[in-house]
C-alpha cells in the first residue's frame, strides 16, 4: 500500500508541474514571501506532491536491505531532495525556470517505479506483500539444524521452503524440495526475504566440502539471481573450524581466521564466496553441536573407552544454534556479519567426560599424558558478541544441555 500511495502522490506532483509550468499563474502571484498568494489546487497538490517526495526520500535513507541501501533506495534518497528544490527554488527566487520543476519531478518519480522492489512497509523491512509481518524463507540445506531452524521460523507464521536432496524428508508445515545443490541451481521463488545457508558435506574430505560448501553455494547465488530474488538478510551456518588453534587462549570475531585443515580452508573459502554475494550477510560459526541424537560422547563414556586430555573444547546445543539463528535473521537491529555461536563456558575435555561419567554411573576417563593427547585444536571461545544482540541460550553450559540429552528430550531431524 505505501508503494501505491508514494507513487499516487508523485503522480500528483507531476501533474502540478505540468499545470504550474505551462497553465499556472503568473509568476508574481506565486511568490513565497509578503504578498505573495497560491491559488488552492496549486496548495494542495503542493503539499500532497511534497509528502509522496519525502516518503521515498525517508525510506531511501532508513530502510536496510541486506544491511545497506538498495542501489534504487539510494537513488530515490538523491532524486528526492533534488526533486523538491527543483520545485521550490524557482518559487522563492520569483521565476518559472521552464521546465526544471517537472524534470526534477519526473526523475524522482521514474525512480520512484525503479525502486519498486526496495520500498518497504514496516521497520523491520519486509515488503508490504507479507500479510500479517509473514515473509518468504528459503532454507538451503535441510538438515537437522536447518530443518530446525526452518521449524522455528514456521511457527512465527512465516513460509519455509526447504532445499535438500530428499524434498520427502522435508517436516511439514516446510514445504520440500528435491534439489542436488552440488550439481544444479534451484528454480527459487523472486520473493525470497530471508535466505538460510545451513548445508551439510557427505563427507569429511576435502572433495565432499568443496561440492557442499562452495559448489552448493555458486548453484544456489545461480538460482537466486535466474528468480530475480533480492533475500533482505542472509545468513550462512559455518564452522568455529575456521579459527584454529589458539593454544587455550580466548578467541573472539576479531582474531583473524586461521584454518588447520584443508576443510577448514574450504569453509573459509566459503565466508569469503558468501560475502562477496551479501557484503551484510551474516555468518554463525557454530561450534561443536551436540542435542537430541547425538550422542558421540555419551556413548564414549558408556563404552568405557573415554580417555581424554586437557585441551579446552567448545559445543552448542542444537536447540541453541538455531534459536541463535532465527534471532539474528528477525531482530529490529541490523546484525553483525560474524557471530561465534558457541556456550557460556568453554570446558577442558576432561572436565565434560567426567561430568558425563558421573551423570551415567560409569567410570571416570582416563587422564591422558598431554603428550601422548590426540592433537586437535585448543581455544577458549567467546560468545559476548552474540549475547549482546539479545540472544538467551537455553543451555547456557554442557551441563544442562547434556542432561536434556540424556533425558530424552527432543529429536533429532533426519
């Protein structure tokens, strides 16, 4: 509705223009100042032709679309401005200038239509075609932290369409559908809003990240440009991987990326391809994720074969991760472009095992000579980032995130 309104009023300037310009009093008459006097259409399509020149002008200069301005918000933001003193200037200088005023008019106005897409209703930004604040969701890659995130969404009454190779395996209320990313773009709607990169590698080798993470996303930007779609905010689900070894020491979004592994080179190589499409998207770099039906360490205690180091480790559970997710795709606030998602309390791997053994009634791990430690990467992760946005983890520690596990709660989507 705002579209049609800011478009009816520039209509109306317009023909004001064409009326002032060519049939309109004469000058003297309309002066601004002492004596002067305007005639009442002149007034009233004057100040009608005024509020349909500013509502693109404020729009253009406060709307986010993927963080920053739409290159037609940013046209509408000059021509606006331009339009109106175009108008005025003659006035307040006592003479027509021709046809000035209405080629300034028609510029904004034909901007205006340019900018069709990019005017918005509501300060969150979702397109006035969104009944009830719902918007269009595309999730590319449903697996279990997508399809959860997906799942989240849906019950805030948005429409989730879900990419994954197995449209069947997609739950309702998502609507599936069966695409290979790593060999084909997908036929997307042209009103995606918000657009979820959650996919998953079959594999850990370098060949299976590389189909997954970088082929999966040059298919999906394929596909988003073939529907002409323009997400307002994109997010990508990547790895803490990236960050490295850090010897025990804190890591936050400000230390530079340092990949250990040729799969950690590839999911940085992915941040950076993800980026270049959505300079203002935002990446989560989750760390280990654990929840319903994984049960790797658990199943290590039970086994007895628990023996561990002390190298710090990191988790979230998967609850967490996609609540994370959905408040950085939905909150008022523009988000940052790189988040750690990870808990409150970084724990050395022993101190986890231990816990475990005594919450299963098994036997404690053994201590492993540091020396003799498989080498893995030891940091200390910090969440302060993603906790001053607003989000609020429901498992602040392993502690009650593995006893939700151990009692059953949730499930894991296939």
């Amino acid at each position: 509705m705002l579209r049609q309104l800011v478009v009816v009023a520039l209509v109306a300037y317009a023909v004001h223009g064409v009326l002032f310009d060519l049939a309109g009093p004469p000058v003297e008459e309309t002066r601004l100042g002492p004596g002067g006097g305007f005639p009442w259409w002149f007034g009233a399509m004057n100040v009608v032709g005024l509020v349909g020149l500013a509502g693109p002008w404020v729009l253009g200069i406060t709307m986010p679309v993927q963080g920053d301005l739409s290159t037609a918000a940013r046209l509408l933001a000059v021509a606006a401005p331009v339009a109106v003193v175009t108008h005025l200037l003659p006035a307040v200088l006592g003479a027509s200038w021709g046809g000035l005023p209405l080629a300034g008019v028609l510029t904004g106005f034909g901007l205006a239509l340019l900018g069709d897409r990019s005017l918005t209703d509501g300060r969150d930004g979702t397109r006035e075609g969104c009944e009830n604040g719902s918007m269009s969701v595309v999730i590319a890659g449903c697996g279990d932290v997508g399809t959860e995130i997906g799942l989240r969404l849906a019950g805030q009454g948005h429409e989730v369409l879900g990419l994954r190779r197995r449209a069947e395996l997609v739950p309702p209320p998502l609507i599936g559908m069966s695409v290979d990313l790593s060999t084909e773009a997908p036929e997307l709607p042209d009103d995606v809003e918000l657009l979820v990169v959650a996919t998953a590698a079959d594999g850990r080798t370098p060949e299976a990240y590389r189909a997954a993470y970088l082929d999966g996303l040059r298919h999906l930007f394929d596909g988003l440009r073939a529907a002409g779609a323009l997400p307002r905010r994109a997010l990508l689900v990547s790895s803490t991987a990236v960050c490295g070894d850090a010897d025990g020491g804190e890591v936050t979004e400000d230390d530079p990326p340092a990949p250990a592994t040729p799969t950690a080179e590839i999911l940085l190589a992915a941040e950076e391809l993800f980026h270049e499409q959505f300079p203002h998207g935002t990446v989560l770099r989750l760390s280990g994720i654990y929840g319903p039906g994984r049960t790797r360490l658990i199943d290590k205690v039970r086994s007895g074969d628990s023996a561990s180091g002390a190298a710090w480790t990191n988790r979230i559970h998967r609850d967490d991760a996609a609540a994370a997710a959905v408040h950085l795709l939905t909150m008022d606030a523009q988000p940052s472009t790189l988040y750690l998602g990870t808990d409150d309390e970084p724990a050395p791997e022993r101190e986890v095992l231990e816990f475990l053994a005594h919450e299963l009634g098994a036997p404690p791990p053994e201590d492993v000579p540091e020396a003799d430690a498989p080498r893995r990467g030891s940091k200390r992760l910090s969440n302060a980032r993603l906790r001053e946005s607003g989000v609020r983890l429901r498992y602040p520690t392993y502690r009650e995130g593995y006893r939700a596990v151990l009692a059953g709660e949730g499930a894991r989507h296939p």
